[in-house]
C-alpha cells in the first residue's frame, strides 16, 4: 500500500451504502470535507493512510476489504470475459479493472446476468414479450449463493460463534482428546437426548437425524469418529446456543425464510467446529508445528478437510493465523466447498483451472502435492493438495474420493513446513485461471481439449453450506 497511491472510489461508495449514510456524515466521521470525500469517491484523490485509519477506525473494518477486491468482483468479471462470446470484443485486463473499481455495483449486474445467462441455457429474447405486462421475472439468488456470498463478505470469521464455542467447552470441561464422551454425557445429561449409531439402512442414506420427539440423536454407522463427533456437537450447540445462533443470523437480515434457515445450519456448523479445533489452541498449534495438518489433525482428533476448512477461519483480529483459502472438488471438476480468509479469484461459473495440479492429487491419493500458482491479476499463491475419502452414506460402505485444495499468498509460505527445500525465491511458477495468458493465446492444451462448461456447478444444487462444512 505504501508503493502506491490507492485509488478506491467505488469501494468506498459502495461502503458508504452499505452502511446507509449520508456523503456529509461520512465526512464528518472521517473529519473529512464533504467536497473531499466526494472527489475520493469519484477516484480524483487517492485515499491517504490517515483516512483509510480513520475508516478502520470509525467503522470497525479490516483495512485488507479496502485494499482487495473483497467481493471478487473483478476476478468475476475477468472470468465472464474470457467466454469465447465476447472474444471479437479484445476486453483487456485494464478495462475490466477500470470497470470493477469505478462500478463494482454496475459490474456485479453483468456478472449475475451472465450466471442467468448459463443457469437457463440461452438468453431470454424479450423481443416477444414487446408491449406485454407479463415479462419473465428476474432470477433471484439462492440461498446456496446468498449464505456463500455472506460466508466471504466476512472472510469466513465469526468472532460472536467463537464466544459461543469457547463458552460451550467451559461448561463441558473436557480434554480436548476426550470430547466427544463429554459433548454425549451433556447431550444426555442437560437435555435428554441420547446419541445412538445406527446402521446405514436404518438411516435411509441420512447421515445424522434429530428425533425431537424420542430425544435422539441418530449418527449413521458410515460416519468416521471426527464426524461423529461434529454431529454431537452440532446439536448439542443448537440446543445450548439456539437463540443466540438465530439472533446472529437475524442480524445479516436473511432475505427469506429458507435463506435465514441456511444461514443457521452453516452457524451451527462454525460452532461445532470451533468446539473441536478451539481458536486459540489451535492457532498454537499450527504456528508450533509449522503449519503441518497431519500433526495438528492428530492433535485434535479431526479428519484432514476438518483441520484444512478450520485453516479458513483464523482471522480473529490481534491473533490471526495464514489466510488461506480451500475448496473440495471431485475428479470431474466440480467445486463442493470453497472458503477464504483472504484473497483469492474463486472461479465462480465453472471448476478450477486445469494447470492448477489439485486434480493431480488424484493420480497420488493420499500423498500432499505442493505448487506455486499466478492467477490472472498477477498474484502468486503457494498450494498444497490431498485427497480425501468421504463415506457418503447413501450406500453403506461406498466411499467417494474427493480433492482438497488448500493454499495461501505466497509471501506467508515460508512459514509452512511443506516449502522445506523449496527454493520460495525463485519458485517454479503456473499461470491459472478462466483468463491466464496462456488461456488469452489459446494455447493451453487442457482448457482446449475440456468441453465448454455451461451448467452450473453442483455446489449450486447440494448445497454444500448445508452440509456439515467440517465433516470430511
């Protein structure tokens, strides 16, 4: 930021909305003039250090939601460039960038209309509604895509769910090797419910069923000993700190009941996460042994996804661990989970990009294959993926295989114990991306030889932010 001027006008108009203001008080808050602040607004002066101290300031905010592009607006419109639609158009980075800075609302508008465009297969032609009342309604958001948008505006943190946690594991009291004999005594004990595993057929393909009526908790014999234990936990904190979670969620104002429904799963499942991998300890953790998941996930009795998705959310503020990024994707490039604590251009209109090798963990399973990618706008991340074998539950005993992808910015990678001989100074770097170089030449033999993907992915249609997000 000190290398150059920063230039945020349409950030900071678009904060100042969110936040229902007015230019002349905003301008008061920041001990500004309102005719300054409108020429930052119109990207006429850059934003100075003391401002931008001022905002963090005055509205409690992160200073990195001003200085990345938090919404991922721009990688997103970068990423409905690159269709072979708008190839004779010759868009360059330069402009969409210009777009997406001065106009993030304007550009996010293009960016829905495109997942319109793929969701129903062709352009509606309203020429044939002309002088009709009766035109087509807009597609609205689902709640897959308004919780996921919402789980990324906060960088996956939630620091009220962490209270929530730590105060749960006080009135447990239990070792942390030891919590889920302590989370089935409290679910009996103080609530009456038992915890019974039952047979995979019994549970008609379900993993975990509530029976309120017998008092029951139902776990699906498929289930690993770290997933039972998060479906314990689970529903002891919907039991313990049910009004608490649906007073969190009331407060981003979920636009309908299936969304607000959505968002409480998702919360539920942050509180039981945090219960088994408790912020503090955990972050000791990681930092003591370099980051190294085996060695933590044993640690803390978790599966190798529970410690990688748990890596996300470590951005408590005077304790913040790596900002990594993760998703899960399937060997036919479907993303499942996909979650950030700082930036990265999630591909958000189809799988990942074929250069990035987290589908060569495949041809490996169980070993962690390591790479140094660039992403369009000239980012460098370092990546680490594994796979991982789920028990799905439906079928007992089928077991489906699964890609985790995990990784950071590159300037944090020589905290990790997989750079160990790695030379980080000059690292063997891959373009990725739905717009790389290599892409815009038409030289990537991978992307040439993949099918052009026009349906949506299935994180769309399971709704993965209803699954247990810690349950792998």
């Amino acid at each position: 930021m000190s290398d150059k001027k920063l230039f945020l006008g349409g950030r900071l108009k678009r904060l100042r909305r969110d936040l229902g203001v007015t230019q002349a008080a905003m301008a008061e808050q920041l001990k500004v003039s309102p005719s300054y602040l409108n020429l930052l607004e119109r990207n006429q002066r850059p934003v100075t250090a003391q401002v931008l101290l001022r905002l963090a300031d005055a509205y409690d905010l992160d200073l990195r939601t001003l200085s990345s592009d938090e919404d991922g607006v721009g990688a997103g419109l970068d990423e409905v460039l690159a269709d072979r639609l708008f190839a004779d158009l010759a868009i360059n980075r330069h402009e969409t960038a210009e777009v997406a800075e001065l106009s993030p609302s304007l550009a996010e508008a293009f960016v829905r209309l495109y997942r319109a465009y793929l969701d129903r297969g062709n352009l509606i032609d309203l020429s044939a509604f002309e002088g009709r009342d009766d035109l087509p309604a807009a597609p609205h958001t689902t709640p897959t895509d308004w919780v996921r948008d919402l789980v990324s505006a906060q960088r996956n943190h939630f620091a009220d769910l962490e209270i929530l946690a730590e105060d749960l594991l006080k009135t447990i009291g239990a070792d942390q090797r030891d919590l889920a004999p302590s989370v089935r005594e409290r679910l009996l004990g103080e609530f009456g419910v038992k915890t019974r595993v039952m047979p995979v057929e019994v549970m008609s393909g379900a993993l975990r069923r509530y029976d309120q009526h017998r008092k029951q908790l139902l776990i699906a014999e498929t289930l690993a000993p770290a997933s039972r234990t998060f479906a314990m936990a689970y529903q002891l904190g919907l039991l313990a700190s049910g009004e608490a979670i649906s007073a969190i969620a009331d407060r981003f104002s979920p636009p309908d009941r299936a969304t607000r429904q959505q968002l409480k799963v998702f919360l539920g499942n942050y509180v039981a996460g945090a219960m088994m991998m408790p912020y503090g300890k955990f972050l000791a953790a990681l930092e003591e042994t370099g980051y190294d998941i085996e060695r933590v996930r044993s640690r803390f009795g978790v599966s190798f996804e529970q410690a990688a998705q748990r890596m996300t959310t470590l951005a408590r503020q005077g304790a913040r661990g790596i900002p990594f990024f993760m998703l899960r994707v399937d060997a036919a490039g479907n993303i499942s989970k996909r979650y950030a604590s700082g930036p990265f251009p999630f591909s958000r209109f189809g799988g990942t990009c074929p250069r990035w090798n987290v589908h060569d963990s495949f041809k490996t399973p169980g070993r962690i294959v390591t790479q140094v990618i660039e992403t369009p706008d000239g980012e460098r991340y370092f990546t680490l993926s594994r796979t991982v074998r789920r028990v799905a539950g439906l079928l007992g005993g089928l077991e489906d295989e699964l890609a985790i992808g995990l990784g950071c910015e590159l300037k944090h990678a020589a905290k990790l114990t997989y750079t160990r001989g790695l030379d980080m100074a000059a690292p063997a770097v891959v373009e990725v991306g739905p717009a790389c170089r290599i892409c815009e030449r038409r030289q990537c033999p991978q992307r040439a030889a993949a099918p052009i993907n026009r349906t949506p992915l299935v994180e769309e249609t399971v709704k993965s932010v209803s699954s247990f997000p810690f349950s792998g």
